[in-house]
C-alpha cells in the first residue's frame, strides 16, 4: 500500500497536467463536475496559464471537451501566432468578492474584466461547442439592476491584439458585458451566440453584446445576442468598424457611443447592416456626453425591428440631459437607410443636436416606422443644418433633455 499510494497520486497528476509536443499544448479539464460552487471544484486556470506560458508564442492550444472551472483572472496579452481550439463548458466561478477585488482594469471608465487577451496574429476558435457561463445570476441579483459596479468583470476582453479571430462561442448568462476589444487593430469576431436573461426580479443591467475603443478595422457579422444593454456599441476613438448580419433580442440596439465624457474623442467610418431587433430600447442611434470630437461616416443600413422603444435617437448629453447645447462633438455624415419596424410608442426619432456644434449632412431614405397598431409616429429634430433636404419630414422640434428611452406616448 505504501508503494500503491504516490503511484496513484503520480498517475492522476499526469491526467489532469498540460500535456505538450513540441509548441502543441492539450488542455483536459480537472473535473467533470457542473457543480457552480467555487469552493468545490478545482480552479482549471493555473493549467490554462501554464499551456499559455508553454505555447503561447508560435504554437497551439486546445481545450478537449468538458467542463472548465475559472476561478481566478486570466491575462494572457503576449501571445504570438497561435491557434487557440475551444470546446466544452467553461464556467465562472460564484466568488464575487475574489472578482470585485482582482478583475483585471481595462481603463475604460473604471471597468475590469475577467479575462484579458492579446498580442498578434491569434486564433479563438469555438466551433459552435464553446459555452462560457458566467454565473451572471449572482451579479444581477447582487446588483438589483444597478449597473457598473467597480470590480464587476466583463467576460472577455481582447486587448492590444493585432490580427485576432474569434468564431463560434455562445455565452450564458455573462457578468457584464460579453465582450470589450480596446486597442486593437484587425479583429474579426464572427458566429457567437449570447444569452444573458435573468431568472430572478433583477434585470441584466450592462450586458452588453460588445464594446469598441480605441481599436480599427473590427468585423463582426453572424451573431445572436439577447442582453440587457446595447447589443453592439462603438465607442471612442473607434474607426473602420464593420457590423452585419446581427439579430439582437431585448437589447439596446446598434449604437454609436456613449463618447467624450471629459477627453476629445472620434468615431469614423463605421456600417451597421442587415440587423433584426425585438423589444430593444433603441435601434439605430448615437449618445455622446456634452465633450468635444466628431461622429462621422456612419451607415445604419436593412435595419427590420419590432416593438423598439425610439427607433432613431440622437443625444448630445446622454445620461444628464444638462448642457446639451455647448456640446463642440459634432455628429456628420450619417445615414439611414431601409430603417422598417414598429415602435413602441408614438415617437419614431427623437434628435437633438447641439446648438454649438450643429448635425451636418444627415440623410434619411426608406425610413417606414409604424405604432404597433399601424398608426403614425411623430419625427422630432433640433439643430440639424440639412433639415429640409435629409429625406426625412420632421413634425416637431427634440428638446433638448430629450430621453433615451420613453415612458409612454407623447
């Protein structure tokens, strides 16, 4: 017995290490267990980080199938050409105080995140066999739908990478946002599926499809997402973003911002195509603090919705309302086009701009937007300077403390 003893131990250490060839490391999780309770299943991150240490650079990682345990941060943002193969259930673990106080920062406007990524030249591939649940029951419950909580983590963040795939990954339930890419440059995120409903009283508050910053040249196309927020947000210094073929469930829409909150910040060239929304708060608009920068070149194009609250938004001083007018962030170039649903209420557009930097070359074409009982709405505008020629028949002025999202009719 005193011989059989370490050989067993020897023997489940060899089952559950990295195996590695060459720069080809193999993942196998700890246990099958889908226990949630963080203090009674082993933590797979230690191996994750030490695969990464082992063939992170010019080599391949791959998870096999089965249950994955996370219950520590992940920072992984020096990988160097490597193919990254997922699959199985990866699961985050219930200690929201470890997270609150060791969620990794990622700058902006005080958020953390759980898992950091980047580099150059990466692959992040799911195959449609890629569940990562976030416990995200625990922080809507927690947050008893209040959002933005310092510590509370965004699932993934893709973070000074360069040249970065990632493709067929479905969420549940995620933490906070699903998905940040900030300062990065090429990144495609193609076929992911994201699910963050609440079971409880409490509302998914900032469950956001995913945000840009500071990053160019982002493709996404081909996701599903039903979340608690914006379903695809392109923030600051954002430029050449491409979205398309996104259907998006009890969202927040397509957006551009929100932007400018106290630094200059710019938005270009950015295209929202072929996009489905149901019960959204907004469908295609733009947010931005009273700051100063542009929003310009922007393409909200096939956009088919049902039950939205204010299809058309545009705000100068989000969140406030106050000092909408002495906003200098000026909005031009921007165009609707095959913009079709039905609204919640009696209000199609709600825009105001401001009075010191004044929306320039606004363009409206095939704008079709109903009540829910067929009726017509109401198209209210302030300060845009193309009013009479933009396609679009305004009947009233926006005030300028104009709400993002209505009550009621007006």
């Amino acid at each position: 017995m005193r011989l059989l003893l370490p050989l067993l131990v020897l023997a489940k250490t060899a089952i559950t290490a990295v195996t590695q060839i060459g720069t080809a490391c193999t993942i196998t999780p700890l246990s099958a267990s889908l226990k949630r309770d963080s203090l009674a299943t082993p933590d797979d991150v230690p191996q994750i980080l030490d695969a990464v240490k082992k063939c992170g650079k010019d080599g391949s990682i791959t998870f096999t199938d089965g249950v994955y345990h996370m219950g520590k941060v992940m920072d992984m943002i020096s990988l160097q050409n490597c193919d990254i193969s997922m699959r199985g259930t990866f699961i985050w673990s219930t200690d929201i105080q470890y997270w609150l106080k060791n969620s990794i920062g990622v700058e902006y406007a005080g958020r953390s995140t759980a898992w950091r990524i980047g580099g150059t030249n990466i692959t992040m591939r799911g195959y449609g066999e890629t569940l990562f649940d976030g416990n995200g029951q625990l922080w809507y419950d927690q947050n008893r739908n209040a959002g933005n909580q310092n510590g509370r983590p965004i699932s993934l963040t893709i973070w000074k990478a360069k040249n970065f795939l990632l493709d067929g990954i479905q969420w549940k339930q995620s933490q906070f946002w699903h998905t940040f890419v900030a300062y990065s440059q090429n990144v495609t995120m193609t076929n992911l599926d994201m699910n963050a409903t609440s079971n409880s009283q409490w509302k998914t508050v900032n469950t956001d499809g995913t945000d840009t910053w500071n990053s160019k040249d982002v493709f996404i196309s081909n996701w599903t997402v039903t979340c608690g927020d914006d379903c695809i947000s392109v923030k600051g210094n954002s430029q050449n973003v491409r979205v398309s073929n996104i259907k998006c469930y009890s969202s927040g829409g397509m957006c551009i911002g929100s932007m400018g909150n106290g630094v200059t910040e710019t938005v270009d060239d950015v295209s929202f195509e072929n996009i489905t929304l149901v019960h959204s708060s907004n469908a295609a608009w733009i947010k931005t603090y009273p700051g100063s920068g542009h929003v310009k070149n922007v393409l909200f194009k096939d956009i088919r919705f049902t039950d939205v609250n204010q299809p058309i938004y545009i705000s100068p001083c989000i969140y406030s309302y106050s000092n909408c007018d002495s906003s200098r962030l000026r909005i031009s170039n921007i165009r609707w086009e095959n913009i079709v649903g039905t609204a919640r209420y009696n209000v199609g557009a709600g825009m105001h701009c401001s009075a010191a930097a004044t929306c320039q070359n606004l363009t409206f074409v095939n704008i079709d937007i109903k009540q829910k009982d067929g009726k017509p709405v109401q198209y209210l505008c302030s300060n845009i300077d193309n009013q009479k020629t933009m396609g679009l028949e305004c009947t009233g002025s926006c005030p300028a403390n104009w709400e993002q999202q209505m009550k009621g009719p007006k």
